[in-house]
C-alpha cells in the first residue's frame, strides 16, 4: 500500500525545519565543544527503588530545594523536562494560535522559534542592536498582540548580558499585555545578575533555568520556570501529568543539596578561569579576528575565515559550534568551555593551522 504519510500532518510541522541540535549535527569527535555541556561526567547513585509507581507531578524535594537555591517560594516554581519545556509551557498557556504572537532578538537561542513553528504561533524578531543589547524602539513598534516576550540574558550564542535598565523598560512596556521571559540557562556563570529577584515587583516577569549547563546534567532533562504563583498555576494546567521520572527527580534533588551546589560552583570557578585563559589563547592566533567578552560558559570569536577553520578542527575531532548563518555573525564560530587539556588542544590545532586559512 502506498500512502502520503506526509501530507496528512499539519502545514507548520511539514514546514518546520527541526532544532539543528549539536548532538543531531553528529560528528566524531573527541572534544566536544559544541554544546555548552560540561565537560566532565558527575557521578550520582539513584537512591528511590519505587519504579513501579508513577512520580509525583512537582516532586517536593526538588522544588523546595531549588526554591531555596533561587533565594524563592516553593510556589514560584516549577519543575519540568528542561528548560526547553519551559519555554513552549509557557506558548501553550498563553498564545492562541493563529491570533497571538511571541517575540524575541536574534541572534538567540534556537528554540524560541522551533517551538512557535511547532505549535502554529506567530513569531516576530527584532534584531539585536551591533553590541547584542535590545532595540527597546523596534521592539515597542512590535508589541501589538504580543504575548510573550523571550530574552535570553547571558544571551546563547554572543555572551553577553542584556542591560537591565533595558529589561525594566521592557517590563514597563509590556505590563498588561505580555509576559517577559528572561532566559537565564546560563546565570551560573554570573549569579550576581539574576532578575529572580525582581518577581516580587514584577507579576508578568518569567525566568527560565536548567540544570544542564552549570550543573553538568544536559543528560538529565531537568529545568525551571519561576515566576509568581499565577503564572505557575496557569502552566501547571498544561503540564504531562507527570514530567519528571523518578530517577530525574532523585538525581535533581542531589544536585540540589548543599554540597551538590558547593560542587557545582567550584565547577563554576574553574571553567571561568579556562574561559579566561582561552580568550587571552585565542585572541594571540593569527585566525582570530575577534572575541568577544562572555559571562557564560563558552566564547564566541570571529575567524577570519570560519568554514575552513570549522573544517580543519572537525577533521581532527574537535568540534565548535558553526554561527555563520545567524544574523551579525557572519565568520562565528562559538566555543565551549572544555576542560584546560581540551582547550590546550583547541589552541595548539589552531597555532597549526596552515598560513592561509590564519
Ligand atoms: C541550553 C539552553 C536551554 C535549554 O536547556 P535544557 O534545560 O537543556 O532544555 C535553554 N535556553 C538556553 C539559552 C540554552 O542555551
């Protein structure tokens, strides 16, 4: 029997162009720097034998634990398959398809748009201004039936921090009408600038977290959605009746306990101190052109000619991250923090590359 299989699925997933994830972009390498991952496995036990029931929706460990590591409430939380489930929660709970809007500023992290196309919502960009900080006028000229407003600060893929004069501005614009998602996957890395604080002055302010960056477990699928309780409730209503299996919620506890966070700072401080190292590496090779400054865990640079550099480094097994494509990064490449051996071979492949492509 022959049947289109294809042209029985919704016109927006046969024109979705999947998330280009780093592990789906394959390779063979053995240095991996592509993924923003931490470079080192974790050990952990499983400690709960109870597989034979089904978990509790938010279990009560986790989120009291995370409530206390975010400086929060328990019901200022939320616990779900990563922060990528977070994001499209909120579009679920929020956005009517074919009539409401999300907006965010490229170039940015790829799942705002990935999960907008999925579920038929409009998107809308307004670029980043040259220094990556926000176009607060463009962006005011864009808000009409906007309900979700995506900023991703330390921003994926350039580093930097948006200003949060910026983002207080943009709280003003949209109370009312829309919600502000910060998304602060990378904050780890710059605790001191977390807008967690600013839920209790803000109703409509959102912030996105994960376990898988700084706290080494992108293999675990485990983030957070905080903001304030009405918020919360609305997303719990959309929620799978039970997002978390129960060896994800033992483990996410352990990262969570006090010694779990001690480790993860003390991971925290050692892969601040390679980034410094690297920029400094990488800003001495002849095919840098640039590097930009970063609070995160990786660095992007411009190469003065990135597909052969790209090419050259994937052909000895270490793989980076190709920017290229995204808008204002032409000749981007970004770099994960790996450990200090996989940056030395980082560095000595680029000092070996041959005249023409440096
Ligand atoms: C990695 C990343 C996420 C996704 O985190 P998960 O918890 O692994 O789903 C979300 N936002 C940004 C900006 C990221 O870089």
């Amino acid at each position: 029997m022959s049947v289109n299989i294809e042209q029985l699925a919704r016109a927006n997933v046969r024109a979705l162009t999947p998330y280009q994830s780093a592990r789906r972009l394959g390779g063979n390498g053995d240095v991996w720097l592509n993924a923003n991952e931490y470079p080192l496995p974790v050990p952990f036990e499983l400690s709960q034998q109870t597989l034979n029931r089904y978990p509790e929706c938010q279990p009560k460990q986790v989120i009291e634990r995370y409530a206390a590591y975010a400086g929060l409430q328990p019901d200022q939380v939320l616990a779900s398959r990563g922060a990528d489930e977070g994001i499209e929660l909120l579009m679920r709970a929020f956005c009517e398809p074919g009539q409401d809007a999300v907006l965010f500023c490229p170039p940015t992290y790829g799942m705002y748009s990935v999960s907008a196309e999925t579920l038929g919502i409009e998107y809308r960009t307004v670029e980043a201004l040259p220094d990556w900080q926000l176009n607060l006028p463009a962006i005011a000229d864009k808000l009409d039936g906007v309900k979700l407003v995506y900023i991703c600060s330390p921003n994926n893929p350039t580093g930097n921090l948006v200003n949060p004069d910026d983002i207080r501005t943009l709280l003003e614009m949209t109370a009312g009408k829309a919600l502000l998602v910060a998304d602060e996957a990378y904050i780890e890395f710059c605790p001191e600038a977390t807008l967690a604080g600013w839920l209790q002055t803000y109703p409509h302010l959102v912030v996105l977290r994960t376990l898988s960056k700084a706290f080494a477990l992108a293999g675990l699928r485990c983030g957070f959605t905080l903001a304030n309780p009405p918020v919360i409730e609305l997303l719990l209503k959309v929620i799978a009746p039970y997002p978390l299996p129960t060896p994800v919620a033992d483990v996410a506890a352990q990262a969570l306990s006090e010694q779990g966070i001690a480790l993860m700072r003390q991971h925290v401080a050692e892969l601040n101190a390679n980034r410094a190292w690297l920029a400094a590496q990488l800003a001495q090779c002849a095919c840098v052109q640039q590097v930009f400054p970063s609070e995160t865990n990786y660095l992007l640079a411009r190469f003065t000619d990135s597909p052969a550099v790209f090419k050259a480094l994937w052909d000895q097994g270490i793989i980076l991250r190709d920017q290229n494509k995204n808008p204002g990064l032409a000749g981007c490449l970004r770099i994960s923090m790996g450990t200090r051996d996989e940056c030395e071979r980082l560095i000595a492949a680029l000092q070996a590359l041959p005249v023409e492509q440096a």
